[in-house]
C-alpha cells in the first residue's frame, strides 16, 4: 500500500501474536503485542495510519 506521499508501506499481521511487522523504505518495524481490541483496530489502518504511527509511537522495535 502507498501514503499519500507515494511511500510503499508492507504490513503484515501475526494473528497468533498480535503484532504487525511494517516494512518501509527505511526499515523493518515490529509493533510490541496489542490488546485483542486494538489489534482488530489497526487491521482496518491505511498506509497513512502506519505512517502515522512510526512517527508518533514508542510501541515498536526495529528488526533486524
């Protein structure tokens, strides 16, 4: 998926974990475990939502 701004976004969503793995131009991110009800939430995220929430969370890690 792309933001608005043309940037190519991957997400992929560990059901099982409750995690979701953001790949992006600048790196690969892993969000911590959510609550049932915010990993449902973040499912329906756009590109611009993921984006978004790179820049204004803490609750991820990059993986190597």
């Amino acid at each position: 998926m792309k933001t608005i701004s043309g940037r190519e976004i991957k997400v992929s969503a560990n059901q099982s974990k409750r995690t979701f793995t953001i790949i992006t131009e600048s790196g690969k991110f892993r969000t911590f475990t959510m609550s049932k009800e915010e990993f449902r939430s973040c499912e329906r995220n756009t590109a611009n939502d993921w984006q978004n929430f790179l820049k204004s969370s803490g609750d991820y890690y990059t993986v190597k």
